[in-house]
C-alpha cells in the first residue's frame, strides 16, 4: 500500500507517521506541500504547528499547492488520515464538518489519553470493537470540536462519530471542550478520518501503548 505523507512548514510528525506505516509494511513517501502531484492510496495529513498555527490552526495550511491534489485524491474516493493538525486541515477545507476552537481551559494538553471507540463501521477502526478503550497520546492547544446540533446528529445518525475521550473505566470526560467530548469523525462515504490524538507515537509497547499501531492497521488490510 503506498501512503503519501504531507509535509509543511511546522509538521513535525512526518517522521513517525512514516515510521508507524512502515511498520506495517506500507510504501510511504513524505511529500513537501508545494507538490501538486500526489500519487497514493492513502494521504495522511500529519500533526505538527503548519504555519507556526498562525491566525488559526490550519487556515493557511488549506492554501498549500498540495491541497489541490488533496482535494482530488478524495473526490476519486481515496483514503485520506488527518492526525491532529492534519484534522483541523480536514475541518478547513470542508472535507470533514464542524471547527475547532481553544482548549476549554485555554491551556496545552500533552499526555497520554483513553479513547473509546464508538463506531468500527468503518475502515479505520475495523480492528477494535465498539466500546473498546484504547490508550493514545494527545498533544494540542485547539482540540475543541464544535459543530451544530443539526450536524452533530446526523454524525450520529451515519456513524460518523468514531472516537471520543474517557477515563480508563470507559466512562466519557470532557478533556478540552469538544461537544459530547468527540475525539474523531469521519465523513459520510467513511473514507476520510479525523481525530486530535496521536496513534503514530503509540505503535510500540516500549513507548507505554501500541494501541495505535492497531487503529492504524485498519486502514491496511
């Protein structure tokens, strides 16, 4: 399987999302932004600070050349992966609904974060099973999803709503703000994901959790 990684200015998890893909056996290339060209079965929209995160997360990063090919990648059906800052692109772009905001608490949170998994009608989470908990690390100032209620039921309605924060026993919590503390949605074709946590730095026990490792296995088989 080929996997096509985006790079800008600022990413800075290019590196072990090629790593973590490699790991499963997967043909991976880390293509700088100005490249229109992308040729992939899957486009992965790294985590990192595109733009140092000026004016707000992702909203010059859409302008990119790439975005174009990003654009079409997903219009022929492709798979697109968007981690963390790669989800706020999804998000500008309109290519999963809904924005994000500030932490609730205004403040940065990095740590390590149970996971519920709350759909696997879907590729990305074919691996797990519904109600399954999954230790992944998070790492972000804006991981506040927001959308309208309108919006938010028809994620339900499509099983478009895939993950969300909870505390070890499964039960949900409110880690920064997001409505009905969601974590990763896809869009309705179920072809493109987006989630604010990390599973490419949780691909090896020695590193606490290989819980991503498993998540991203889906998007493989």
């Amino acid at each position: 399987m080929k996997v096509a990684i985006l790079l800008f200015p600022g990413t800075n998890c290019e590196t072990d999302t090629s790593y973590a893909f490699k790991m499963l056996g997967c043909q991976t290339q880390i293509i700088w932004h100005k490249d229109e060209h992308i040729n992939a079965d899957l486009v992965v929209l790294p985590g990192g600070f595109s733009y140092g995160d000026y004016l707000r997360t992702a909203a010059i990063a859409k302008f990119s050349p790439a975005m174009k090919a990003v654009m079409q990648h997903a219009k022929r059906g492709g798979y697109i992966l968007g981690i963390c800052n790669g989800f706020q692109m999804l998000l500008e772009l309109g290519l999963l609904p809904g924005a994000m905001r500030r932490n609730e608490t205004m403040s940065f949170i990095s740590k390590y974060q149970p996971l519920k998994v709350i759909s696997n009608s879907n590729k990305f989470l074919s691996n797990l099973s519904v109600g399954d908990i999954v230790n992944i690390p998070v790492a972000h100032g804006e991981g506040n999803y927001f959308t309208d209620a309108n919006t938010l039921k028809k994620l339900y309605d499509n099983e478009q709503v895939l993950l969300k924060y909870c505390d070890e026993n499964g039960t949900e919590i409110n880690l920064n703000g997001s409505v009905d503390n969601i974590a990763g949605i896809c869009d309705e074709s179920k072809k493109i994901f987006g989630l604010m946590p990390h599973p490419e730095r949780a691909c090896e026990k020695i590193l606490y959790s290989d819980d991503g490792l498993k998540m991203l296995k889906g998007l493989v088989c």
